[in-house]
C-alpha cells in the first residue's frame, strides 16, 4: 500500500500560495520526513522553516533540525501563538487522537495563521466499494501487530472522513475551511458515471430525514455534509483540508 506523495506535497504547497502568499515568519512542517516539503515551500517564501518527526534520521537537508516528537502525546514544542503555518501531510492517519494535535496546531499559531492537512480521501467511491466488500477503506487494512512500522500504510490506525476532520477543525478554534484534491482517481471516475443518479437520490432522502427527523444538519455544519457527495470527494484520493485560526474577539469597555 505505497502511496505517491509528489502530487500531495505540491498540491499543499499550492494551497499555500493560494491562501497565505505572504508567508515570510516561521513554517513548521508536522511529519517532515526527508523535507521535500519544506524545500520546496523554501524555495517559494522566505521562511523560518521547523520541523518535526519521530524520528531525525529521515531529513535530508544538512542544515534542518529536526524536533523529535511523539504526536500520540499531544504536545508541540512551541510558544502560543508563535507559528504563521503548519503543514501536516499523510500524518493524522498515523495518530491515535488527531483531534488533540489540533487543538495543538492551533494553539501554536498565531491568529489568521494557516494550516494545510492532508490524508487519504475514504469517500472517494473505489474507498466506499472496497468498505462496502471486505470492511476496510482503501490505503486502510488488517493492522499488523507487535510492529513498529508506524512510516508506512501500515501505520494507517486512523480512518479520518472529509466531514469528521472539518468537524474536528471547527471544534479546535479553526475558520474558512477549504477543501482540494491531490488528483482524481480513473477508478472512482468510472464508478460515478452509474452511481451518479443513486447518489443524487440517496443524499437528498437522507439530508431530508436528518434536518426533519434528527435535527442534526444545521447551518453550521451543512456545508460540510454536502462536500461528502462533491465530485472532489467522490473521485480524489487524497483530500487536502486547509483552515485559519480564528481571532479572538476582545470586547472594548
């Protein structure tokens, strides 16, 4: 289960320049590995750049240090308020609580700082099959035991869906989420074509049942419960998530 992280990285480096081109203060890549990342976000903006891993064996820039962190312990290494953006890339599949690293992310950067998290897209319609089949979502499988290959998609211990982690964003202080793809898959595009029509159909009952029935589709969150049937969703194989921390509203006397 080798995932291609070209397309990945360049896709989070594109949704930076779209939404942060003034980026110039300090950069911190979460998951840094060799710091393909970080090179290539270098090479367009004059950044301060950090990095974490859990390991420092991985980085291939002779100058870059590497903070070793356990993620699973949900702690960054950095003052309040201190980073202007983070990228985080194929890394919340491999935590425990991805929830509690971003509360994390958030605290460490600073207001209208950006962050940019990708992971593999399990709504796209070959993901939905394979679960809809043998119970396991596409780049997610029986989990080997007793190993410590937490690098690769073996270490994949986190299902996250489009709506759970813009769920998980708006509850950790973040606004203006944002929603790209690395690339569509062949796969899932020739799956749309027939099921097209029953997706249409399937998502208006059940968005109909859940506003009148259960209350649960609100304007809060229906934007995010309508992106799960988006073409993007239904045929991308990695969703890029990128999202601002929110001021905080001091009021005047």
């Amino acid at each position: 289960m080798k995932l291609s992280t070209d397309k990945i990285l360049l896709s989070t480096h594109n949704e930076i320049i779209k939404r942060l081109p003034g980026l110039s203060r300090r950069y911190l890549d979460i998951g840094s590995g060799t710091g393909e990342l970080i090179l290539i976000i270098k090479n367009s903006f004059p950044v301060d750049s950090y990095a974490i891993d859990y390991t420092s064996t991985l980085i291939n820039i002779p100058t870059q240090k590497v903070d070793i962190v356990n993620l699973n312990k949900c702690k960054l290494p950095y003052d309040n308020n201190s980073i202007q953006a983070i990228t985080i890339t194929e890394v919340i599949e491999h935590l425990e609580n991805y929830r509690c690293i971003l509360r994390e992310i958030n605290r460490t950067l600073e207001p209208d700082g950006l962050v940019v998290i990708s992971t593999p897209n399990i709504l796209n319609l070959k993901s939905r099959f394979r679960f809809l089949f043998n119970g396991f979502y596409n780049l997610f499988g029986p989990l080997p035991t007793n190993t410590t290959d937490i690098h690769s998609a073996n270490g994949h211990i986190t299902p996250i869906s489009l709506y759970y982690l813009s769920h998980a964003l708006l509850e950790s202080g973040f606004s203006n989420i944002e929603m790209s793809i690395d690339k569509k898959q062949k796969t899932s595009i020739l799956l749309l074509i027939p099921m097209l029509p029953f997706i249409i159909i399937g998502g208006f009952l059940f968005k109909k049942k859940e506003k009148k029935k259960y209350q649960t589709i609100t304007h809060s969150n229906e934007l995010y419960v309508n992106l799960i049937n988006s073409v993007d969703a239904l045929c991308g194989r990695t969703i890029i998530l990128s999202a601002t921390k929110k001021k905080k509203i001091t009021q005047s006397k």
